[in-house]
C-alpha cells in the first residue's frame, strides 16, 4: 500500500521518529503549509466577497460549487503537468467554502465584529509558526516542540497587543 509520501507505507513507528528530516521532507512540508496558505486567503477572499459586495452570496449554490470543485480535485491525478490545474481547483474549493462561510460570519458579526479579524489573524498566525518551524527545523523534535510554542507565544504577543486597544478584563486573565 502505498502512502502519500512515496513507495513507504504509513506506520505507527514514524509518528516515534525523532531522527533529523531529510530534504525531500521539508520540501513537501514546505508545499503542504503553502497551500494551506494559499486556501486559508482564497477562503478569506470569498468570506470577503460575501460580506462587502453583493457580486455573490454564500449559500446552497456555494456548497454546491464547492462539492464540485472538490470532485474534480479528486478526480484530476497528479501527474506533474497539471499542478498548476489541481492548485486552481483547491482554491475554487476553498473560495466557495469561505463564501459558504459568510452567513455564519454574518451572524458572528451581530453578536461580536471582532471576533472575525481576531480568529483570521491567530489563525495566519499558527500557519506561519508552523511553516517556519517545518522550515528551519532540522530534527523532528524542533519541528513538533517549536511548532506549538511559538504558536502559542505568538496568540499571546498578539493578544497583548490586542489587550492595549480594546482593555478588555478576560483577555488579561488568559495571559
């Protein structure tokens, strides 16, 4: 059986390896958290489109636009030539799931405006945290430890921050 990383099979012992990471590894790491990069905005994007135009709107014909973008990811093989296919179709996906997403954010809007700006940010937060660990990272113990602490170090900064503008008592209980 084959695995996503190549001819090894997947095994419980990989998840116990702290050997160093070897090149073709970090360059995978480094493509997986670009994409996800790249979906996180083009989600942003169609969460945006819904809120401030009135071009499109998020609802049945975005979860449906979305399972379709999604089909045709899956379908499409990788085959090296149509990366650059595969990529537009996981951005369509996640465009039409950030547009899908938008009356919900119309709702979070109404109780609170900026829970939005907060959750997109510490969310680019951890992405960036992680791909700069993936990257500079040369055992795998740094990947897994640094990662997640400067994740964590990172909400904390940007919650002080935040905490100088809005004062608000329960974000200066939680750090």
């Amino acid at each position: 059986m084959d695995s996503l990383f190549g001819n090894r099979p997947f095994s419980m012992s990989a998840l116990k390896d702290f050997s160093k990471l070897d090149q073709p590894t970090r360059l995978h790491l480094k493509k997986v958290y670009a994409c996800l990069t790249a979906s996180m905005l083009s989600a942003g994007c169609g969460s945006g489109v819904h809120l401030f135009t009135d071009v499109l709107k998020g609802g049945f014909l975005s979860a449906i636009a979305s399972i379709g973008f999604l089909i045709a990811l899956s379908m499409t093989p990788f085959d090296g030539k149509n990366q650059s296919k595969r990529m537009g179709f996981l951005l369509g996906f996640a465009f039409c799931t950030g547009l899908g997403l938008g009356p919900l954010m119309d709702v979070v809007i109404q109780v609170d405006p900026s829970i939005i700006p907060t959750a997109f940010f510490a969310t680019t937060l951890v992405f960036v945290c992680f791909t700069l660990s993936a990257l500079w990272a040369e055992q795998r113990t740094y990947l897994y430890l640094g990662g997640t602490l400067l994740s964590g170090l990172s909400i904390l900064c940007f919650l002080s921050i935040v905490n100088l503008f809005v004062g608000a008592q329960f974000i200066f209980q939680v750090k």
